[in-house]
C-alpha cells in the first residue's frame, strides 16, 4: 500500500473519530430523543472507523504476503544473485553505522 494510501486512510479514521466524540460529546449534552439519536449517529461513525481501519489493515497484510511471496520465489530461483544482494546491502549498511559512529 503506497504511503499516500496510509495517510489517507489515517487522515480519514482521525476524522471519523473526532466526529465521533463531538457527536458523543453532545449527546452527553442532551437528553431524551436527541441524545439517543447523538449516540446512535456516533455508533455508526465509529463502526466506519473501525471498517476504514480494518479494510486498511487487511490490504497491508495481502500486501506483505505478496512481497513475501514474491521474495521468496526470486530467492529461491536466484539464490546467488540473493546472496551477493544482501552481503551487498550488509556492507553498505555497515560502512554507514561506522561513518556515524566516527562523528560521534
């Protein structure tokens, strides 16, 4: 899921929870017919939030599997190519810690 997707769907659960609680903050507010209703819309917002962040969470982890997966499958066909890759990224890694802790 791109990083605009994330903060979209951020942005859009910490709407829905703020409007919850203005709803749920008036119908502490009001009484009878009216706080009822309050309560009833801030139940419905509340369960959009929690379908927003669900929907978000389960297409991360297919996501993550199909990473996973299709890592697994380049490694397995080119396990050389793999090696020499990370050993790669281990040195480049390496050679950046050590640089930071000369400046310190």
């Amino acid at each position: 899921m791109p990083a605009n997707n994330i903060k979209t769907v951020r942005n859009d659960v910490r709407a829905l929870l703020q409007q919850a609680q203005d709803l749920f903050a008036e119908a502490a507010a009001a009484t009878g017919k009216n706080a009822d209703e309050l309560r009833a819309k801030g139940q419905q917002v509340l369960d959009q939030a929690l379908n927003t962040a669900q929907e978000a969470q389960s297409t991360m982890l297919q996501t993550g599997r199909q990473i996973v997966t299709t890592t697994d499958d380049y490694v397995q066909s080119n396990p050389w190519r793999a090696i020499a890759i990370s050993s790669s990224i281990g040195l480049l890694v390496g050679l950046a810690i050590g640089r930071c802790a000369d400046r310190n």
